[in-house]
C-alpha cells in the first residue's frame, strides 16, 4: 500500500527550537566559583597571641617603636633609677632596662614587656637630664668639643615565660665646638630639658654633634629597634610579616 510508505515529512521535520541549547543555562557563574582570597588569606595579626607593652612613659621611647607597625601598650613602670656604688654604666643600664620591664609584669602577665634604660657619660661623670633651661646650659657648655658615652640597654620579658633577652647597644660621639650663643638658641628651638644631655639628635640637636659611632643610631635616641627586632623574632614575633 503506497499510502502506508508514503512518510509524513512534517513529523521528520527536527524542530530547531527543541535543540536550540539555552546558553543562559550553561554559562557558568563566575561568581560562584571565584575563591574568596578574604576568607583564605592568614591573618598574622590574629596569630599573635601576646601583647606587647613598652615599659616606659617617654615620648621619644613610644614614637621609635610605634615605627615598627605592631600595636603596643603604654605602662609607667615604678624604680629607683639611682646607680649602685661600684657599678658599671653598662650594668646600670642593663639592671634598670630589666627592672622596668618587671615593674609593669604583674599587670601583663601574658605580655611581651619591653624595658630601656640609657645612661649618658662624659668623661666618665654621668649625665643626667637637665630638667631646666639652666642646668640645660652647664651640660651643653661642658660638652662642647668633647667625647661622650651612652649606654642604651634593652631588655625584652616574656612575662608568660620569664624568658628575658638583654643588651646593651653603645654610642659614641663628639660634640662641635657651639657657641653659647648658638646653645641658647638651641635650647629655645628644641627644649630638651627631659634628655640626657641636653639634646635631641632626632631634631635640631644632630646640629650639636660632630660624628658618632654606633651600630643603630636609634639607640641614641633611647630604644634601639634593630636589635630588638632580632629580640621580637626570637619571641616568634615577625614584624615583617604584620
């Protein structure tokens, strides 16, 4: 029966609609597959398990270490800063860097404490802070064109531990041959009436100073960052990596 062989084209017809592949439906969110570096990147801050406080109310102390990025505490530590008979400026130094970082432990006892201490010499007679315009001036006169000492020690206390790390980091410089003329405009300028010897080498003071030898010219100024950075690494804490 030719009828029943004769194919009916319209049912062969492939509807293209029917095959048209959406691609709405195939493309694939980027979104959705983008990894959130937020979510994968480590915070080291979030790592670091200890404060860290300055054991020490000065201003030059705290503007040095805020330098390094890492968050820190203020904490006025409570000692007699008086030398002991027959003691060396080093040890004067290093006892008093280490007794203000323990002065302020019971109150961080999960703290890593930073104590410093710097003790100035001229001659072998220790300078101390002139306190006023006029001792200001007899310390400046006294050092003019000649060669002083400081001692600027360190001490880092893992108050969890007891672990403490010490150093001292020395400094030696000459001064200028200034006038009194040129010392008193100094001393209006800069005020440097709470440094040991009666100048900021970190402002107009350096101006006082003919040369100086030191392996951090911080130390100079009373905290010396290199080595503490090392003192901090050895605590596990890596200020390059904050």
């Amino acid at each position: 029966n030719p009828k029943s062989e004769i194919r009916n084209p319209k049912s062969e017809i492939r509807n293209p609609k029917s095959e048209i592949r959406n691609p709405k439906s195939e493309i694939r969110n980027p979104k959705s597959e983008i990894r959130n570096p937020k979510s994968e990147i480590r915070n080291p801050k979030s790592e670091i398990r200890m404060q860290l406080v300055l054991a020490s109310t000065s201003p030059y102390r705290r503007e040095l270490l805020a330098r390094l990025g890492v968050p820190f505490e203020v904490a006025a530590p409570e000692v007699d800063e008086t030398p002991l008979p027959g003691e060396s400026p080093d040890e004067t130094a290093r006892r008093l860097s280490l007794l203000k970082a323990q002065a302020v432990a019971e109150s961080y006892p999960d703290a890593l404490i930073i104590g410093s201490d710097q003790v100035a010499l001229l001659e072998g007679v220790q300078l101390g802070k002139p306190g006023t315009h006029e001792k200001a001036v007899a310390q400046l006169q006294s050092m003019r064109g000649r060669a002083l000492e400081f001692h600027t020690a360190l001490t880092l206390l893992n108050a969890r531990t007891g672990s403490v790390q010490t150093a001292n980091v020395p400094v030696r410089l000459v001064m200028r041959h200034y006038s009194d003329a040129q010392i008193e405009h100094y001393l209006r300028r800069d005020q440097p009436y709470n440094c040991c010897g009666s100048a900021k080498s970190e402002s107009l003071g350096i101006a006082l100073i003919a040369r100086f030898e030191t392996e951090d010219p911080n130390a100079l100024v009373g905290l010396p960052l290199i080595k503490l950075v090392e003192m901090l690494a050895n605590e596990g804490l890596d200020v390059l990596a904050l």
